[in-house]
C-alpha cells in the first residue's frame, strides 16, 4: 500500500501518516495577495506568504480551483483542466508554489471538480455539436428531462431540474449543480482515461493530492439516487490503484456532503483502497447548534457512533469553508432553529445553509470562537482552516451567492487591507469595510502586533495540538456527565513504535456550552486515581478519584484540554 511507501519529496518528512497530523489551511488564489496590482489575487502572491502560513503551524493548503474557467461558480466551472487562469498566473509560477511550500514541509492539495465541466470546456462544445465525434459520449445525454426523478437538487436557489436543454444537439443533458455545468459521462472509458491523465498532469506537477470534489456524484443509475453508486467506487479503487502505482505517497480526499456511515464508503478497505481522507460534515453544525442552545446532546450522539474504517484513514474537520455552511445534515427542527440564530436575514441564507462567515456566525465572540476553536483542533480527524478564519474576518452578505465570504485577505489597515495595489474599484471582490469586521481594524498586522489577539491564540492552539499526536492520530472516547452543556471525551493514542518516537498518551477534552458557569461530574471509571494536568501552561488539576468520577468547574462558555497522567499511577 502507498502508505508504506517511501515519499520522494524534497524538503518533506517522510510521514507516511503525515495527512493525519496536519493542520490544513484553505486558501483562494484569487483573494489572498495580488502580487501584480491587477486587482485579482495569484500564485506569487500566495508563495510570498507562506512564511506566514509557516509561522501559522500550517502543514498543508488545499487550493481551490485555479484552473481556466468562465467563474461562474468561483472556477468550480473548469473550461481547461490543464491551463491556470491567467488572472492566477503560469505553470511555472505554479512549480516554483509548490517547491517553495514543500522547502517548507508543507504539502499542496489542488482541487479537483471532476463530476462536471464547464460548458465553455471543448469537450462540451464538440460534444453538443458533433454527436457522432469522440467527445459525443462525453456527457449524459438524454432525449427526456424525466429520467432519475429521484435525484436530489442540490443548489435549490437557482435550479429547477438536473436537466437542461440543449439547442445545438437538440437533447437534454444533465448536470448536478449549475445548468452550466454539465456532467461528465463516467459510463465512457474515454472519460476515465481523460480524468486520469488531468491526474497525472498535476501530480507530475509535484502535488501532493487532490480534494476530489463532489465525488459521490459521478455515477447515475435507475434504481439509485446518483450518490455513491457502486460504479463510483470502482472507479476511485482504479483511481487510487493508479497512484499509488506510480505516485506513492500523495492522496486523495473525498468531499461527500453524507453520513459518515456512506462516506466510510469512499474510504474503501485496506485490500482495495480508494480515499486517504473524507470531510465529516454531520459534526459541523452541530457544533453551531450547541453554542446557542446550550446543549451538547446531539454533539455527544454523533460522537458516540463508531464508524469503522480502515487504521489509514483520516476525517477532515471543518468550521467553515468557501461553501455555504450546509444545513443539509441536521433535521428540520434543528435547521429551523438555525436559520433563527444564525441566518435571521434572508440575505444569510444559501441553497440549504448559510453563507455567512465564523466570526460573525459567532456574533464576533471571543468565547465562543476559541471554543469552536477548540473542538476543531482536538475532534477526531485533521482540521481544516478557511483563509481569514485566524483573524476573525467578516463577510459582506450583499455579494452574490457564496461570494459573501471569499472576500479578500486583510492582511495591513492599508488600501486594498494590502491585499493588492490596484484602485479598488478594480478588485474582484470588495475588501470588508462593515462596522465590525472593517479591514481597519481587522488584519493581520494589527493583530500580530497584539500579543492576545486571535492569530496568536490560534496559533499557539495549532502549536499545543501539533505538540500532541494523539490529537491526528488517536481514539476519541465520549464520556458520561451529569450536565447537558457539557462534551467530555478522550483521546487515546497508543504510541507508533516508529522512528517518529511518539509516546503514548492520553487527553481529556471537556466542553462547556452553557452560557454561564457550570459545575459538572463526569464519569471516567477506567481512569480512576489518574492525575491530570492543563495541556496547556502544565497546571496541576483535581485527580480523578478512586471511583473514576472526575468534578470540574467551567467558566461560561470555556474548555479544558488535560494531560491523563494514566502511566504514571500515585
Ligand atoms: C464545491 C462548490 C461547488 C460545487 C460544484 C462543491 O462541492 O465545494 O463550491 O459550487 O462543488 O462544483
């Protein structure tokens, strides 16, 4: 298996685990530095400041698409998979990224939408115009709108059907997400031979792995509901097989809005592998949810279900990201009261979710962003960042769509936030100039200047985290409590035996989400007589006693990460 293999990379350590470990940052080319004062974000701008993302604790960065693109859908919408935007920069602009990032060992992880294209893609254009030609079969055609009734819509703002017409080929074809993102046709060995060399191109690249976007939706069939289709899977087993042939080391990531039970799914098995790693989704709102309600119930019900999946595997934990923050995996009690805390303008609402930023969702509140922090970095599986999430970056919900939060880096209370030196009617996106979240008062120099400012918190949490690899690669074990605002749980690591050196360890991780202070019992009788010690200044805590019952008091809204002295019995 590719995970045993040894990495060739320059310049990176040769974890075989590494993606478990890693603290993972999203960044959008297009708004995070304009190095060439055209008003667009771009790879120069984004390498020059990878010592910052160093300084972050970031180990990887996942990179939406940067691919030529009519950015219909924030270039979700690929018109050439093997071209960068020109707004973005060159291939070599691209190799001279990746060497800088892997000098640093930190990994690049490109996005890859493979479900759909652009309909500005040649494959599209020649498909609609020469059936009879080798790209006829490219995409689902059909002479009937009312095939596969069944299939969900996903962006229900804007569609009404999965299938639209088509004047040039006279036929109907069908598309998941925008109507102008047509589906390729993974019944067509072509495509599969096409997708596998876009693949290739990238890795030879040097990438070190993809987010394989949308990827339970590459396969319809009559009897399903085109999500996770058996075919789906035996192409991602074919995918993987490929890489791990002739690219060991690099991954694959599976962005599947389901149940972790479906998406342990695109994990495989260790005989036949397809995904290194999936996004949880179901955790996410539910984190939301608490915060407000003040109840950890629901929390402590997702993570009590045990999923299997293989040792290899990893979660991909997430507050936010460029997306809406969907609502899609809670009932529809919960979404209501969601929409009633979080999205209470119309204009905060996307498709099934919300598009509004973390730090106003929070209301701006120091207490609740560290504990949502806090849950980030110690839930089971590796945390992902979204660019701007470290300062406290606001939105503007008077942008189009998910536009609302992809609006550029504030980096100085200078022009543009320093983002870029054009006149700022020449932005892609406005910088934030709301009341709260104005570029003037939120960037990153200022808050490098302020010693308990958010960036150094979260930095120093990453910090504490990394520190500790039960965090990436331990067990999570609920415990019982006595208070509903309270999460209490354990994460256990066994030590790798590796050159790595990892010890064993174990840390106790307690939540509070009431909104004043609580004093809670928890349960712990297999760790009866262990002392405990705060994780992060080294503090000593109340030693769980002889029955395993363990009393805390918690300050509103506040956590506790502690050293479980289990090896060290008094
Ligand atoms: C991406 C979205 C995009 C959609 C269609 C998703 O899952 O995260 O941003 O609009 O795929 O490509």
């Amino acid at each position: 298996m590719s995970f045993t293999a040894p990495i060739q990379l320059p310049g990176l350590t040769r974890d075989p685990l590494w993606y478990r470990r890693s603290v993972f940052y999203e960044v959008l080319v297009s708004a995070y530095v304009d190095s060439n004062g055209d008003g667009s974000g771009d790879l120069q701008g984004l390498a020059s400041k990878l010592d910052y993302l160093q300084w972050l604790g970031i180990d990887a960065l996942w990179i939406p698409p940067f691919f030529q693109s009519p950015l219909r859908d924030g270039g979700y919408d690929v018109s050439d998979y093997r071209a960068i935007l020109p707004d973005f920069g060159t291939i070599d602009e691209f190799k001279d990224l990746v060497r800088k990032a892997h000098e640093r060992n930190m990994r690049v992880i490109i996005d890859l939408p493979l479900n759909h294209t652009s309909d500005q893609h040649d494959w599209f254009q020649q498909s609609r115009s020469d059936p009879e030609g080798p790209y006829g079969d490219f995409y689902v055609w059909s002479d009937t709108d009312e095939k596969w009734p069944d299939i969900r819509i996903i962006f229900t703002d804007t569609e009404e059907s999965n299938w639209a017409f088509d004047p040039v080929r006279r036929q109907f074809y069908f598309h998941r997400f925008f109507s102008h993102q047509p589906d390729l046709n993974f019944n067509h060995p072509a495509v599969h031979e096409a997708v596998f060399d876009i693949v290739r191109f990238w890795l030879d690249l040097g990438v070190d792995g993809f987010r394989l976007d949308a990827i339970p939706y590459l396969y319809e069939s009559d009897e399903g509901n085109g999500e996770g289709e058996p075919p789906t899977h035996e192409f991602l087993k074919e995918l993987r097989a490929m890489v791990d042939r002739e690219y060991p080391g690099r991954i694959m990531i599976a962005e599947a809005n389901q149940w972790p039970k479906e998406v342990a799914a695109f994990f495989g098995t260790d005989e036949e592998p397809e995904c290194h790693m999936a996004f949880d989704f179901p955790v996410m709102p539910r984190i939301f949810y608490s915060l407000r309600s003040q109840q950890a119930d629901e929390l402590v019900r997702v993570l009590s279900e045990v999923t299997d999946i293989p040792s290899w595997a990893g979660w991909g934990v997430f507050l936010r990201n460029h997306d809406e923050l969907t609502l899609e995996m809670v009932s529809e009690e919960y979404r209501q009261a969601m929409y009633g805390w979080y999205a209470y303008d119309p204009r905060m609402r996307a498709n099934v979710g919300i598009r509004r930023r973390l730090a106003p969702l929070l209301d701006n509140s120091r207490a609740e962003l560290e504990l949502a922090h806090a849950l980030l970095f110690s839930l089971a599986g590796s945390p992902f960042l979204y660019y701007g999430d470290e300062i406290g970056m606001g939105d503007n919900i008077w942008l189009d769509d998910r536009d609302s939060s992809r609006t550029p880096m504030q980096w100085t209370p200078d022009r543009n936030a320093g983002f870029s030196s054009a006149d700022p009617g020449k932005l892609t996106l406005p910088v934030v100039q709301s009341l709260v979240y104005n570029y003037s008062v939120v960037n990153v120099e200022s808050q490098l200047a302020q010693s308990r400012s958010l960036l150094h918190w979260v930095r120093n949490v990453i910090h504490v985290r990394k520190a500790h690899p039960a965090f990436g690669l331990g067990s999570l074990r609920v415990l019982q409590t006595d208070h509903e605002s309270v999460l209490a749980f354990v994460r256990s690591y066994e030590g790798s035996g590796t050159h790595f050196g990892d010890q064993p360890e174990d840390v106790l991780c307690v939540f509070s989400f009431g909104h004043n202070p609580i004093s809670v019992r928890i349960e712990a009788p297999e760790l009866a007589n262990t002392r405990l010690q705060d994780l992060f200044g080294g503090g000593a805590f109340p030693s769980v006693d002889e029955d395993g019952v363990l009393t805390l008091t918690l300050a509103t809204q506040s956590f506790y990460w502690l050293h479980i002295g289990r090896h060290e019995q008094y």
